[in-house]
C-alpha cells in the first residue's frame, strides 16, 4: 500500500507545479533557517570537556581588599583572588582535586634562540593538567615538591616540541620562557577544550576553545618573570591593569577549580568557602561581603556570557520563522486537498476506509518534506557560509557537516507529517455521500 | 457585516490559518524590526570626527609590564609631530571605534541630579586632532593641557568638554556652560566645570541598545596616567595620507616599540578603516535581519494569497448568485477586502499582543530593552496593507465571476 500511496503522491505533485513549489520553497526555507541556527547552537553548548567538565567548579567570592583601585561592592562577584587567596584554598585540599590557574602568553623557545613560538598557556598552582584530563605523551607532570622548592619546570605540547626540537619525545630538554630557562618533564598531546571555560577574561574574545600550549607552576613562571596575560585588578598605586607583567603580588588574577563528585560534596564545599571567605571579611581583609559561591562549568559561562546571547536568540527567531512557514504550508496544502474532496469521496464510497484516506494523505505531505528537505540542503550550506563570513566570534562554528545533513533530513520529514496532520484529518473526516452529490 | 462574518464562522479551518500566520508574522516582525532599528543606531549616529580619511589613529599599542609615564608618551606624541605632513597628534586613553580600551561611567549633573552612562576620552589635543566641531564654549587652555595625573584621571577634578546630547540630558533646557558634573557617587568623586560642548562624539562602549546613549561623551585635558593602552590621533594636512602612515607606524615602533607586549599587534589605520572595521559586524547584522523581515513578510503574503485564492474558488458560485441577485462587481470586491481586513485585523491584534509578550520574555532572560510603542501601530500598519495587497488579486478574480455562473450546475 505504501508504494502505491507513494506513487499517487508523485502524480499528484507533478500535477501542479506552481502550488508545488510554492509548498517545497516555503518549507525548505523555513527548514534551512531553522538547521543552520541550530548548527550553530549545537556546535557552541555541551559540555566544554566532554566528561570532565561536569564535575568541575569555580570559586567566587568578593575579594576586594580595602587598597584595592576599584573598590566598588560587586553585584555579581568574579572568581579572580590574590595568589595567597588561590593557595591557601588549593592547600587545604577539601575537594578530590584543585588547582589554581591563570592564562598566559609568551614567547617560548629553545635556550639558543634560534627557535621560538608566541604561544597561549595556563600557569598553574596544584596538579591542573591531571584535573584536566590532559593527556600526557612523554614523561610526567610536577610533583608537590617540585612546586614548593620552585623548580623551573614545564610542560609543553606536541606540536611545540615538535616546532621547537623537530620531536614530540622533548623531555629532558631546556626551554626559554621569560627570563628563565625551563626544564621540560612532560609532553602533553596538543589540548583546548571545546569552549572556553577557564579564565574567560584573559580569552581575547572567543568562544572557541583556546589552544593551551604550556603548562608551568605559577611560582616558578613568576620567578622567571613569566606573568598572565593580564594582571587582573590590583591596588590603587598600581597601573589599571598591565599586561604580560610578573608583578601581581597586588593583583587579583588566578581562579581556582575545584573537582567535586556529587551534590553533598558540592554543599559541603560551598560551606566551607564561604566560611573562608567570611573570616577574611571579618579579619578585615575583604572589604565587602564576599557573598563567596560555587559555578559549575556550565553555569559559570553562561552567568560570562561566553556564548553570545545573539546564538540563542537566532535560534528562537529561526524557530518563529519555522512555526510561521509551517503555518503557512498547512494552510496551502487544506487548501490543495481540499480541492480533490470529489475524488476523495469517491474512494470513501468505494470501499477506502478513513484511515487509509489520512495514510494516503500524510505520506503526499511526508514526501512533499522530503523534497523540501533537498532544496533547503543547498539553502543551509549557504546560510552557514553566510554566518561564517560574518565578523563575529563563533563563526567558525557554523561548519556543515554529515550530521547535520542527517539532521536536515530528519527535521523536514518531520515538519512535513506535522504539517500534513491537520488538513489530512480534515479531509478524511467529509462525509463522502454529500460531497458525490455535490460533484 | 453578517454576512460576512457568518460563513467565516461556518468554514473555520481557512480563516483561523490565516489569522494564526498575521499573528505570528505580526509579532515577529516587531521583534525583528526593533532590533533592526537598534542596530542600524551606531550606522546612522555621527560621530563627530571630521574628514575621516586624513586622520591616522594608532591602536592597540600594549605596554608590557607598567605602562608608559606621560613623560614618554609626549616624546613619541612631539616626534610624531615633526613627521612632514602632520597637522596635530594627540595622545588619548581611547577614541571612537577603540572598544578595547574603554573608559564609561555614571555621571550626575550638579544640581539637576540627573544621571548619564557617559563615555569619557582623556586627551591633550583630542578637540584639534579629531576635528571635532565646537558649539559653545572654548577648547582646553594650553595649562589645562599641561595636567598631570598621577592616576588614570578619572578622580580628579578639572575642566570638561561635553557634547550637546549629553549636555541637554545632564542639564534639560539650559545652559550647560559653566555647570559641574560629578564623576560617580563616591564623596570625593571627581568634579568637572564644563567649558565647551561639541556637536557630536561618539561613544565607544556598544551595547544591546544604544538609542539614547551613543553621543554620551566627555573630553578631559591632558594624559591618562597608569594607562597601559594608550592611542595616538594624527590629523594629516591631507596629501600623502599613506605616506603619513608609514612615518608614523616607523616613529611609534622606534618610540615605543621595543616595550610592546609580543603577540598583539598595534594597528596603523585611518580612522575611516577603523570605522569601517568596528562597524562591520552592525552592517552585518543590519543585512541579517532585513534579510529576515522581507522573508517573513514575503512567506505571509503568498500564504494569505494562496488561501484567499482557494477560499474564492470555493464560492464561485455563490458569487454567481450574488451577482445574478443585482450585486455589483464593486460590491464584491469590496467584501472580499473587508473580509481580509476583518482577518488581518484580528491577527494584528493576536500578534501585537504576542509581540509584546516576546518582548518581556526576552527582557527578562537577555538584555534587550522595551519594546517602543510606536512600533505596534507601525506592525499594524504594514501587516493590513500586506493582507490588502494579498487579496487584491483574488477578489479581482472573484469580482470577475459572471452572474452566469449561478444558472450553471457547479
């Protein structure tokens, strides 16, 4: 039966092609609007590292301090603390794991200079690569002693050391970074997370994931005059902000991570922070209430804004537009059926049952999709080429890939049996004697 | 009207769908159209800075480590100076179109009370040097010039330089000459005496909506201090203009260069470039959303078409009969475009409801601002003559229907 139904369909939609068309454009451009949008917005949420993420946490607190340049009362505290703040949190070791983290950009080469590379990396007290789950080529990362004797040590990425010293296997190797030479025990595989998570005010604006090349103990890189990107927020004599400066002694500038599993260790961290950040508050140290609370990955983007809100309001307006277009079709497809009520009641009359009257209808509507479905296939492509000649951050996530062909297909079957329900119920519901006697 | 109204009624299906698609169209429309207007704002505003093409603005020149003392930054300005074919440089803490170096704040007018988010461009010849057009007042004095500020600038107290939006928002109906705005609620905020207002200055700080507040500027004399991003304006005389560049990326790199934080580039452009860049993503979102508008009307208009045009050939004959009773063509006509405009109108209504609820959801959950009013009689106004043009061409068709019609079997 499905074959025949399939069959009629396709006699029926050469039969007019102008009201064919009409249908499929209208479909395929609500459809297309519709899938790219959505593209985009698959691309850009999810978990920024898919496993690991879900069980990470940010401290914040409002750690102004009475010196501090701007000293106004944050609404919304950020997660940025001195470094004695950082450490004093990662010491006490209360959650499974902790780091303190800060990102940076240097320029790193081999100690003879005749190679170098400017390369994003995050300084780090505590075992952030492991927390991380940074994959580890070569060798190994640092050990608690390392960090407290301040041992110039570094990890680097495949793709430095390859730059750097023509092989991935660098350890052993000494590598120059600020004004110090650096010793390399580990090589890690090349590392970003998909979006960008970790100090999102040093990302330079993306949203994309940035490339973390280096690894190194923030005492050790602060030793050699390796600094973050920016310095944060610091007291009153200092400059408004300076870049790429080691002096942060009175800066706010690392963020610690935390690695909790379940709801009561969560609970049981949050207390403890924020009794932390209270008995600095009463010690006089923080100047405001620190109001100190914990941000799941995903939470902590979206109270930064890392993925713009323009993503999710484009997909709200490409789903309006879908509903709209969807409207429409089902209106002109009544219509189109409703012009064949005579031959429709002359099936009834001959035997057809109404179900198979709705069957038959629901699969011209299904194939009307699918044909919808094709012609938006060229329209998305074009629409995401469209996005990613746009000047804006996420462009590179508008990719056309197998998926979203899949996707495609799927989505404009759908729209087309929904679409096709109503009239198809209408038509199927005429009484055939009265519509035979009208013809 | 009846007789309009009750066979409606009786064959719901047709007229619901199209009164459902206005709605929506309706309310889509609005959203879309008000975001449209938002982002043409920072398109259409002026920005103050004369003949765009002759001035050279250096950005994005980082200090590594502590930033520059003034001292350095009015060695590299004088050496810009004696570059053949430069008419005036000033060194600023930002300019228009800079967004990543930015200084805004609130400000309160002294004795109105009333508040601005304002823009504020610390500079020693920004006035010259960006062309800026003086309405009232005086520029800074060559003292006023001489301050230094051991801070950013911001706290301290001074003469200002505002423009005339911010003046008639800060001090309405009167003269603004003269008058002390304070910088910020802090007790000992800084204090500033206006001396001149400018026609326009564009804020560099974009936002969501920007309507009111994009020509929100203050000019301050002199050097930011402890400013580690700062900007060179250089107004050429107009011949050479490339030329001019390369001598004044060649004096910043002798001046400055060797203190550059590595792996950010300084930029040497003129400031037309600059505009064009800063405002490419706008031009590309104004494209988007007009793209969309025309879309979601033109989707409308061949769904209302394509409707009405079924619904009359439905009742071709009782159109017969109408007209085979004594009904003119004009008659027809006529009760086939009340009908559309009884059905548009219905969904206008429908979708400027929709539309405002949309707009308080997305209030609350994004940064958006309020709907204006003035937009749903606007949305009105265009969805009905829409739902007019749509059915012009099938009750023409209808009007058409010989009264013969009603004598023949359908």
């Amino acid at each position: 039966m499905f074959g025949y139904y399939l069959r009629l369909a396709l006699r029926r939609c050469r039969q007019n092609l102008p009201m064919l068309s009409l249908l499929v454009l209208t479909m395929a451009i609500g459809v297309a609007a519709c899938m790219a949008a959505l593209t985009i917005a698959t691309t850009l949420s999810g978990e920024p590292l898919p496993g690991i993420s879900a069980h990470l946490y940010v401290a914040s607190m409002d750690a102004h301090e009475p010196g501090d340049r701007d000293n106004e009362r944050q609404a919304v505290p950020d997660s940025y603390l001195r470094l004695s703040d950082a450490k004093a949190l990662v010491d006490t070791g209360r959650a499974r794991q902790q780091a303190a983290l800060a990102q940076s950009l240097q320029q790193v080469g081999n100690p003879d200079g005749r190679q170098s590379d400017q390369v994003m990396g995050l300084m780090a007290y505590g075992p952030l690569p492991d927390m991380l789950g940074v994959a580890l080529r070569h060798g190994r990362s640092w050990m608690p002693a390392e960090q407290s004797s301040r041992a110039p040590v570094v990890l680097i990425d495949a793709d430095l050391a390859q730059k750097l010293f023509g092989t991935d296997d660098a350890v052993g190797r000494n590598v120059a970074m600020g004004k110090h030479v650096y010793r390399v025990i580990g090589v890690i595989a090349p590392w970003s997370p998909r979006m960008q998570f970790l100090d999102v005010s040093r990302n330079l604006g993306s949203v994309l994931g940035q490339n973390e090349q280096f690894f190194v103990p923030v005492e050790a890189a602060l030793d050699g005059g390796v600094g973050p990107l920016t310095s944060g927020e610091c007291s009153k004599d200092a400059a408004v902000v300076s870049f790429q400066s080691a002096e942060v002694g009175q800066c706010r500038w690392l963020e610690v991570w935390l690695a909790l599993d379940g709801t009561a260790a969560v609970a049981d961290y949050q207390r403890f922070l924020f009794g932390y950040a209270q008995a600095q508050h009463d010690a006089g140290r923080f100047a405001h209430p620190p109001q100190a609370r914990l941000y799941d990955a995903s939470g902590w983007m979206t109270a930064n804004h890392v993925v713009p809100d323009d993503v999710r309001l484009n997909v709200m307006l490409a789903g309006a537009f879908l509903l709209l277009c969807m409207i429409n079709v089902a209106g002109l497809l009544a219509a189109r059926f409703l012009r064949r009520q005579a031959d429709v009641a002359i099936r009834r009359a001959l035997g057809a049952s109404r179900r198979q009257v709705f069957a038959q209808h629901l699969i011209e509507t299904g194939l009307i999709g699918l044909i919808g479905g094709l012609i938006a296939l060229p329209l998305t492509w074009c629409g995401l080429w469209i996005v990613r000649q746009q000047p804006v951050s996420y462009a590179v996530a508008a990719d056309f890939s197998g998926m979203v062909f899949a996707g495609l297909l799927l989505l404009s079957l759908a729209v087309g049996l929904v679409v096709g329900i109503l009239p198809a119920w209408r038509i199927c519901r005429l009484p055939p004697a009265l519509q035979i006697k009208q013809a | 009207m009846r007789h309009i109204v009750h066979p409606l009624w009786r064959h719901r299906l047709m007229p619901l769908l199209v009164v459902l698609q206005v709605a929506l169209a309706c309310a889509i429309a609005c959203n879309v159209l008000f975001l449209l207007q938002q982002r043409l704002v920072p398109l259409l505003t002026p920005d103050g800075v004369a003949e765009p093409n002759q001035l050279i603005v250096a950005w994005q020149l980082v200090s590594r480590g502590q930033p520059w003392p003034a001292s350095r930054l009015l060695e590299a300005e004088a050496a810009l100076h004696a570059v053949p074919g430069v008419s005036a440089v000033s060194v600023a803490g930002s300019l228009p179109m800079e967004t990543s170096a930015q200084m805004n704040g609130d400000v309160i007018g002294d004795g109105t009370g009333r508040r601005a988010n304002t823009a504020v461009y610390i500079g020693d010849h920004l006035t010259e040097a960006l062309g800026l057009r003086l309405l009232a007042g005086r520029d800074f004095s060559a003292s006023e010039r001489d301050v230094h500020y051991k801070s950013v600038g911001l706290d301290d107290s001074g003469p200002t330089i505002i423009t005339r939006a911010l003046a008639e928002r800060l001090f309405p109906g009167g003269d603004a000459l003269g008058k002390v705005i304070r910088i910020g609620d802090d007790a000992n905020a800084g204090r500033r005496t206006v001396i001149g207002v400018v026609e326009h200055l564009m804020r560099n700080k974009f936002s969501q909506d920007n309507r009111d507040d994009i020509d929100y500027s203050m000019l301050f004399p002199g050097i930011p201090g402890m400013w580690p991003m700062p900007v060179f304006a250089v107004r050429t005389d107009g011949a050479e203009v490339a030329g001019v560049r390369k001598a004044v990326q060649a004096t910043l790199q002798r001046e400055l260069g060797a203190e550059l934080v590595e792996g950010i580039d300084p930029n040497y452009q003129t400031y037309a470039e600059m505009r064009e860049q800063m405002l490419a993503r706008f031009k590309a979102s104004v494209w988007l959303l007009a793209g969309v508008s025309v879309v979601v009307l033109v989707v409308t208009l061949a769904g209302i078409m394509g409707l009405t045009s079924y619904w009359v050939q439905q009742r071709t004959r009782q159109i017969g009969v109408r007209r085979a009773l004594g009904a003119r063509r004009s008659h027809i006509l006529r009760e086939l475009q009340l009908e559309n405009l009884l059905l548009v109108g219905l969904g206008v209504l429908l979708g400027l409801c929709l539309a405002y609820a949309i707009n308080l959801w997305l209030m609350r959950h994004y940064e958006l601002t309020r709907l204006p009013w003035t937009y749903l009689p606007l949305g009105a106004l265009v969805l009905l003559s829409l739902g007019q043009l749509a059915v012009l061409g099938p009750a023409l068709r209808a009007a058409a229907v010989p009264p013969v019609v009603a004598t023949r079997a359908a």
